[in-house]
C-alpha cells in the first residue's frame, strides 16, 4: 500500500486493505442503514461524475478559479459523499454551519462564489432560498432530503456514467496534487467577518497520519465510532479521515438530543466532542444521583468524592483503593454502560476543558483525552496521547509528530509545519499578519509544563487590561468558576475598569437541588436568583475561588443570569465558544449598573 498524498486516497486504501460493510450509517425509520466501502467508493465515484456534468471543475487548480460548492447539513453519509467526490475532481468544497445566520451565509456564498448548494431540512433550505436572489454565482441549491424549492440530489445519479465518463475521472484524479487545496473553510469566529481558511490535501493528510502516529490510533477494521460534531468544523472532519484510515466505522448520530441513546445502540469504541457536551453528560449524571435516597444515596455521594480524589495525593492513600473498587462497580460501572460499554477514549478539543471533569471521568475508566488546535492548523497541534506519560492533567498535551512550536515572549503560541494553511481566501494581507517566516502565530496564549506539555491559558486578543494598567486573563478564572456545579456558564470582565467582575449562569439543578434542602421556595428562575440566601451562596462561591487568584484577577462583583447563552441566540460559537461582544452588547445596561458607584 503506498503512502497517501490526497485525502481521498484514504478511503481506496480501506477498500484494499479492510473494506468494511459498515463505513458509514446513519439512522433512517428507526433502523440503522448501512454504507459499505465499495458501496461508497462507487457513489463518490458516480457523484464526481454528476458533478463535472454539472460543468465544475479544477481550473486549473488556482483557489480562486476553483469551482465551489457548498454544504449546509446536520451530519450523514451523504456530507461526507459529496466531500470526497469534490475532492476528486478539485472542486472546492465550502462547509456552513447549519446554525448559520442567514446573513453570514449570504457573505460566505458571495465571497466563495459558490454555485452550488446542499442542504437537509427544510429549515436550511428556507434559509439558502431566502438569500437565493443575492447569490449572482449560484445556479442550484440541491436537497439531500425532498425539500420545497430545492432539488433532490437522487437526481445526479439517475443516468448512469459511461465508460468514457469514467476514463476521464480516473484521468482527472491523477491530476489531483498534494499542494493541491480541496477546502475553504470559514471560521465564523467570536468576533469579526468569516475569514476563509484554505487547507490543501497535503495539510490535511499530515495532520491525519502525524496525529495517528503520535495518539496512536492502531487499526480497527470493524469498530465503530459515533459522530455528532458538526462536520463542517475542521476537528470533527479530520476525525472523519482517521477513522476511515484505520477501519473504524462512521455512526452518526441522529441528533445532540439522542446522542445517549445513540450510544446505546451503536457501542461505540470512541468519539470525538467538545468540553460543553462533556458537562451535559455530568450534569445528567448528578440529576441521576440527586433522584437516589437512602444507601443508593450515600454510594452515589462516596463515588463522586472518589472521582474528584483521582489522580491527586489523597488518591495516593491505603483507603483510597478499596473506595475506589467500590464505586467502579456499584457506580462507574453504570456510567459506563450509559456510554455503550465499549468506549475506550473520547477526544475533546475546540475550548478548554475542566481539569476536575477530566478526574471524574477518568476515575471511572472513561478516558479522555483533550487536545489543540485551530482550522488555520488543519487543525491539531497538540493532543494527550494513550503512550506512556502522554497524558497530563490541565494541559493539551504534548506536540504531535511533525510539528515546531515555539512560543514567543508574551507566550503566543506558534506552529511550523506540514499542517499550516496555505493562507486565507482572497486575503494575503491577513494571511501576512498570522504566517511570518513559516509560523503560523495562533493568538493563544500557553505555557509549558514540566517541559513537554503545552498549557492554553487564554486567547491573546481577550486578555484585557483594568484601568489600573494591569492584564487579566479572563478564561482561567472563567475555567475555575465553572468547576463549581453552582456555576453553568461564566464570562470575566472588567476591560478599562476599576476590578473585575463577572456575567454567571447558575447550574439550576444544582441550585434547585440546594435551595429545596434549604427550605428556599424555587418557582421561577428569575426571581429564585434575587432571593439574598441564593445571591449569598455565590457570594460564598466566589470568595472560594478568588483565593486561587491575584488580586487583580479577583472577582468583585457579578450579576445572575437566568437563560442560559446558546448559538440559537447568537451568544455561542456553532463549536460552542462565547461570543463575547455580542453577550456584552445584549447586557450593557446590567454591566454599566454593577460599575456604578454606590
């Protein structure tokens, strides 16, 4: 088997090495649906087909000449189709977040000059329709589902390709080079316009063979993994290639609301997610437990205190052993079967994550593994790994194969490697400002660990300093707030400012749980979070955590918010990061009214 170069190489190697009966699936009518290797070679191969007849095409493999086409769609095996068939012909495929405002959509197709465009759901459709008009380049939207106004995609396969057809796609294949770029991704961002991120094959396929090596990941033929991450984010799609590349079958899940019952069904042996969703999951778990009584009761607390013990002094202690043996058989035990019983690591990346929830997993045997890196990156720079000393606490783990990192003196993270972008779409002069010399300058701020492990400790541009001229960074006081189960959410401010203070989102089942133990009467959440015995718990809460920090940095006031930020409300990234100016912007007023003097 020779090395691959472009990414579609990866699935013809599957085909010949472990074709699998299940490479893709997807849940359709309550029953599972499967894709076969062969099956999905012979679709991409007659799509590629379908496509050219459509009149796109390589031009000449220049970014801005190259044909696109965009997809807006919740994950299935038809995203992932059309992603390898565009490969193939060097058309260049544009991915959107489904929760895509209409208006970032309409600037992505302009910019992009899209032609073409695939959705699911009539809700997505209903938004490309809407901005039809204002796309001068597109000249079809298809729909992977029957939708009103679209055309369904089963159209492109109804005259079969011919051998002529076919002599000339394996032509065109050949053509297609590492250097070579087969994306544009746009990052939508917590601030400013989309900025498309142009990745080649050659980017892609280092990031996927330089991060299998270093995690490793053996092959699989015949294990499944479960996807729910959106695919259009870099980190989800990679995940995609290292699957393919190792034999594991691609499950998707039908939603983020069935993804427990989903876990169920497919058992998987791992999957890829993001902090949030990992703190859903805990958060389901403590619901569990607070529904217990009695003995059920007393076991469920002892499990937790053992959770949180792992992997710190007290772990260390004779007593420790037999509490824990205890626990993973009454408690983790069942943990693990709500997971599907067969996980043996699940990979997070895309924001931090607490280092007290990586404990508590980790003590029941549920493995996870955080790493780094950005779209700009292909995307991963960093990952804790299954090696011996891979994995540590608190950091993104150690660099992976291939890869240069330096941080520079105000501890900016940058990259040099095979993985870097080849710049932004129609944007040399930002793609000057972040590419100097080969390193690509990331806008993270981190750390070494005992030489090895590379640390995030904030985002470069949201570091902000008081109007005293001293510098916070804000993310590992909000990381630190969060570890409390009273605290769902948190954003530091204080840009400009006499001190710091801080927007917080209660953990309302904790809060119930507690206010109902405190004979506190709990009817509405927002008259729950004016009563003085709540304000004075997180009063408390808050005095726990500045201990931890400087002066400076110390929380001096903050305001309850009773709805949660989401991306529906425009609050949080599609990856589920805080857009920070515009949850600023909707609480001036609570803002302006905590700065007041008084």
């Amino acid at each position: 088997m020779r090395k691959p170069t472009r990414v579609f190489d990866f699935v013809y190697d599957q085909l010949e090495c472990f074709p699998l009966d299940a490479m893709l699936a997807s849940k359709e009518n309550e029953t599972w649906k499967t894709h076969s290797t062969a099956k999905v070679i012979s679709k991409v191969n007659e799509l590629s087909i379908a496509l050219q007849r459509l009149g796109l095409s390589a031009n000449n493999h220049q970014p801005e000449q190259q044909d696109k086409i965009a997809v807006i769609s919740k994950n299935r095996p038809e995203w992932l189709m059309l992603d390898l068939a565009t490969q193939q012909i060097g058309v260049l495929l544009c991915p959107i977040y489904p929760t895509t405002h209409p208006d970032e959509i309409k600037f992505i197709l302009n910019d992009a000059e899209v032609k073409y465009v695939f959705v699911s759901g009539q809700d997505i459709a209903e938004k490309v329709l809407g901005i039809e008009a204002q796309i001068p380049s597109l000249k079809g939207i298809f729909g992977f589902d029957i939708l009103d106004g679209t055309t369904d995609w089963n159209t492109l396969f109804s005259v079969p390709s011919n051998l002529t057809e076919q002599e000339a796609l394996e032509k065109t294949k050949s053509e297609i080079l590492p250097e070579h770029c087969v994306t544009i991704i746009y990052t939508s961002g917590t601030t400013g316009t989309p900025k498309g991120v142009m990745l080649s094959h050659a980017n892609l396929v280092s990031n996927v063979i330089n991060s299998t090596q270093t995690f490793p990941f053996p092959e699989m033929p015949g294990a499944r993994a479960l996807s729910f991450l959106p695919l259009n984010h870099i980190f989800e799609r990679m995940a995609s290639f290292i699957y393919i590349s190792t034999g594991i079958g691609i499950y998707y899940a039908e939603s983020l609301e069935t993804i427990g019952e989903n876990l169920k069904e497919v058992k998987p042996v791992l999957f890829t997610t993001v902090p949030r969703l990992l703190e859903k999951m805990y958060e389901k778990i403590l619901q569990k437990g607070a529904t217990l009584t009695g003995i059920k009761k007393a076991l469920f607390n002892l499990s937790i205190s053992v959770a949180e013990q792992y992997g710190t002094p007290d772990s260390e202690k004779w007593n420790y052993r037999f509490k824990k043996t205890l626990a993973d058989k009454l408690v983790f035990s069942k943990w693990r079967a709500a997971l599907g019983g067969n996980i043996q690591y699940i990979i997070t990346g895309g924001a931090a994550a607490s280092e007290r929830l990586l404990r508590i997993f980790s003590a029941a045997d549920i493995q996870i593994y955080e790493g780094y890196g950005p779209t700009e990156n292909s995307p991963v720079i960093s990952v804790n790994c299954q090696k011996p000393n891979g994995k540590k606490f608190g950091t993104v783990g150690l660099v992976i194969e291939g890869q240069e990192v330096k941080l520079q003196e105000d501890g900016e993270i940058c990259v040099k490697g095979p993985s870097v972008m080849m710049g932004y779409y129609k944007r040399p002069d930002l793609t000057d400002e972040v590419i100097i010399d080969g390193w690509l300058h990331t806008g993270d701020i981190g750390t070494w660990i005992d030489g090895k492990y590379l640390k995030i400790t904030d985002r470069k541009k949201e570091m902000f300093k008081t109007s005293g001229g001293k510098y916070v960074a804000p993310q590992p006081i909000e990381n630190k707030l969060k570890e409390s189960p009273f605290i769902e959410q948190a954003m530091i401010i204080g840009a400009d400012r006499k001190f710091v203070a801080a927007l917080l989102v209660p953990g309302f089942h904790q809060l119930e749980q507690w206010m109902n133990e405190n004979q506190v009467p709990f009817n509405d959440r927002a008259e729950a979070l004016k009563h003085p015995l709540v304000i004075r718990k997180y009063e408390e809460i808050i005095e726990h955590y500045n201990s931890m920090f400087n002066h400076v940095e110390q929380v001096r006031k903050f305001v309850l918010m009773h709805q949660e930020w989401s991306v529906d409300n425009g609050e949080m990234t599609p990856k589920l990061s805080m857009r920070r100016k515009i949850i600023f912007g909707k609480h001036v007023d609570l803002i302006e009214e905590l700065y007041k003097i008084k």
